[in-house]
C-alpha cells in the first residue's frame, strides 16, 4: 500500500477465478517498526459493521481467514485498510486450496 492509500469495508469472494472454493485465507505483513499513528491497519467489524478493532501490520502479525467454518461466517468477515500515512506497507496473502 503506497502513502494514502487504502482499502474501502468489503467482504472477500470465498471462491477463486476458477470457481473453485476456497478453504481459507493467510496474510503476513513483512513490515518492520510500523506504529499505529502509520495507518494501513486491517481493520475488522463485528455483525453491526459499527464496531471495529484495528490489528497493527508488522511481521509479527498474521491472519487467517477460514472460509469453511461456521457456514462460511468468518470468511464473509467485512474489513478493511485504514488510510496509510507512513512508508509504503507489504502484505502478503494466498488462498487455499
């Protein structure tokens, strides 16, 4: 993510380009001495899309998403990237199968 950007609240596609669905999700972020005040964090809501809570994106920070769990809940967990207002922010993510 370069300086400003972001990504809007959005729900992930829980099949592939082919149709094929996915069991689930990790992102890794290999970002060194990244603060709060940078922006650029993932953030997650709760059912009423008005509670939230940020998760710092450093490398000691890895998520998964399981897409098959609980009817498929977790994977259609709304989220997004606040604004970046530091460096550049690296995220790594795969889908699997």
């Amino acid at each position: 993510f370069l300086k400003k950007s972001f990504q809007p609240i959005h729900q992930d596609d829980t099949y592939n380009e082919d149709e094929i669905r996915k069991d689930f999700t990790i992102m890794n972020y290999p970002n060194v001495d990244r603060k709060v005040e940078d922006g650029c964090l993932f953030r997650y809501y709760l059912d009423d899309r008005k509670t939230f809570y940020d998760t710092l994106t450093n490398y000691t920070t890895v998520i998964v998403m399981n897409h098959r769990r609980d009817n498929d809940i977790v994977g259609k967990l709304y989220h997004a990237v606040t604004k970046n207002t530091g460096d550049v922010r690296y995220s790594i993510y795969s889908n699997f199968p």
